[in-house]
C-alpha cells in the first residue's frame, strides 16, 4: 500500500517535473524575448492578483466550513445537554454559512475578467 502511494507521487512530481521544464520554461523564454512588456506585465499582475484572491477565498472557506462543523458539533450535544446549546450551534451554523456566500460574493466581485485587456490599449 505505501510503495503504491510512493511510486504515485513519485509519477506525478516526474510529471510535473517534465512539465516545467518542457512547457513552462521555454513559453516564458519565448514570452520574455517576444512580447513587449507593456503587454505582459499587466497580464502577469492580473494572474497574480487573481491567484491571490481565490487562495484567500479558499482559506476563508475552510475556516466558515469549520465553523459550520463546529455549530453542528454544538447543536448535536446541546441536544442532549440544554436548548441554549443547541441554539447556539445553530447560530454558529448560520454565521458559517452566512461567511461562505458572502466569500463567494467577494471573490466574484474581485476577479476582473477582463482587467488586463483593458491595461494594454
């Protein structure tokens, strides 16, 4: 079982490792030498202000994720041990689920499609 896991992730980092250096390396060495900067840049800026916010969006949804677990967790032993416990899961699934939507609406206002096209003209 273990030797099938290591030699799984031993393909995909073989892969990944063919990948960077057949693909990745010479299309940034053609884009280095052949596109004027004042078109790469602001494509470049988009990719890593878009990377940014969705790595922070998902961060904040594991965190709501957690915090919905744990209001389920509350409500579950509030059930047994007092209403007040059990309501208060409730909330803290609620809040959770309130923070997800509005990480969703965030991260969708935030990711501008178009942004970089605008830039360049």
């Amino acid at each position: 079982m273990n030797d099938h896991i290591i030699d799984e992730i031993g393909r995909l980092i073989d892969g990944l490792n063919w990948l960077w250096n057949n693909v990745l390396i010479p299309l940034i060495q053609w884009l280095i030498e052949n596109v004027d900067s004042k078109y790469l840049q602001p494509i470049v800026a988009w990719i890593g202000d878009t990377l940014l916010s969705i790595a922070a969006s998902v961060t904040g949804m594991a965190n709501s994720v957690l915090k919905q677990l744990d209001g389920i967790i509350q409500f579950l032993t509030g059930v047994f041990t007092g209403i007040a416990k059990a309501l208060s899961g409730i909330l803290l699934y609620v809040e959770g689920f309130k923070q997800n939507i509005n990480i969703i609406s965030l991260t969708s206002s935030r990711i501008k499609y178009l942004d970089p096209l605008s830039k360049m003209a």
